[in-house]
C-alpha cells in the first residue's frame, strides 16, 4: 500500500504549517501501519488553474497527477479561510475533475479503487463543513471514503492559536488520526483485492 499527501497550505516551503502537522501525523500512523507515504506541498509546485490534465506553460500538475496515481490513498490537508478549504485545495479539486474523463478498459475511473481521506485545521468552527465538500468532490470524482475518513482540529472562536502551537496533540485529534489511518487502509486493502465491477 501507498499513501499520498497533498497539503494545500497557503504557504510554500519552508514556512511552518498547521495543515502539514497534521499530514505528517497522519502519515506516521500510516507508516506504523505498514504504508509507505508521501507527502507534497501543492504551494511549491506551479498548479495551473483549470480542469484539464494539463494546462500547459509549465503546468506542473501532471507531475502531481502520476503520484496520485501512483497512490493507493489520497490524504488531502487543507486549513480553513472563510469558512471554506483554501484555494489550493480547490484547485486541487477542479484539477482532479479532468478524471472524469478517463477510464480502463472496463469504463471505470482511473481513480476507482483508489481511498480517500481528509484532514481539516483551522480557528473557527468549520471542519465538518469543509470535509463534508472535499467527501463529495473526491466522491464525484472516482475516490471512495471508509467511516471516519477525517481529522481535523479548530480552536476556539475568536482567538489565534495555530495547531502547530499547542503545547502537545489533544488526545481526541491522536484518536480520530488513529481511526482515519485504520479506517482508510482497511478500505484500501478490500478494495485491492476486490476491485470495482466494470461501470
């Protein structure tokens, strides 16, 4: 099994980023697990926008393509502005609607058989809002989800702690990071196994 993470921080590399703590604490569980992993910073490559699979003048997504690809997971982290997934992460989606215009042999989607997960940060309420988007687009869009495919953390209302800042992982995030990872590769492996009939 192989587990891919886009972090859609609003940020490039090397700025310090609550999105991409939690992406790399999700991809240790995987790891304990037996899953090797990746995880990519969407800031650092050139993403055009766009809903074709590549938008050419250096459109760096096909690069970004082959790894999910490449994956048999998909973890996307994204914090939340204005209420929404951030800007890369929505790009990130319209770039994965080119998929629905691509299939094997049998009609199904490139990315059937293929998991899907979430991880969400953020100051105000607003994760079970912003996963609840991301399950549907990645659902459109050929991925398949396990219960409990999300961990997220927000702070309270109104004031301006990052995640990265706490002083340690509040237990229920370790819990529901625990659940997700468990979750998603036990789906991972069905499917694996018993892939989807010809569409």
């Amino acid at each position: 099994m192989r587990a891919l993470s886009l972090v859609c921080t609003l940020n490039a590399s090397p700025t310090p980023s609550s999105s991409q703590l939690l992406a790399e604490q999700v991809m240790a569980k995987f790891r304990d697990l037996g899953v090797e992993g990746e995880l990519v910073r969407v800031a650092d490559f050139d993403v055009r926008p766009g809903v074709e699979l590549d938008m050419g003048g250096g459109d760096q997504w096909p690069e970004l393509r082959r790894k999910v690809m490449e994956a048999d997971i998909l973890l996307i982290a994204t914090p939340i502005w204005l209420g929404h997934a951030s800007s890369i992460c929505q790009r990130v989606l319209e770039r994965l609607d080119a998929e629905l215009s691509e299939s094997d042999d049998d009609g199904r989607l490139l990315t059937y058989n293929k998991v899907a997960a979430v991880a969400v940060v953020g100051n105000e309420d607003g994760a079970h809002k912003v996963s609840a988007d991301l399950f549907q687009a990645l659902n459109d869009v050929g991925f398949s989800l396990a219960p409990g495919a999300v961990t997220y953390w927000v702070g309270e209302a109104q004031q301006g702690t990052d995640y990265q800042d706490l002083p340690a992982t509040p237990d229920s995030v370790t819990s529901t990071t625990h659940t997700l990872a468990v979750n998603t590769l036990h789906l991972a492996r069905q499917l694996a196994d018993n892939p989807y009939p010809p569409s």
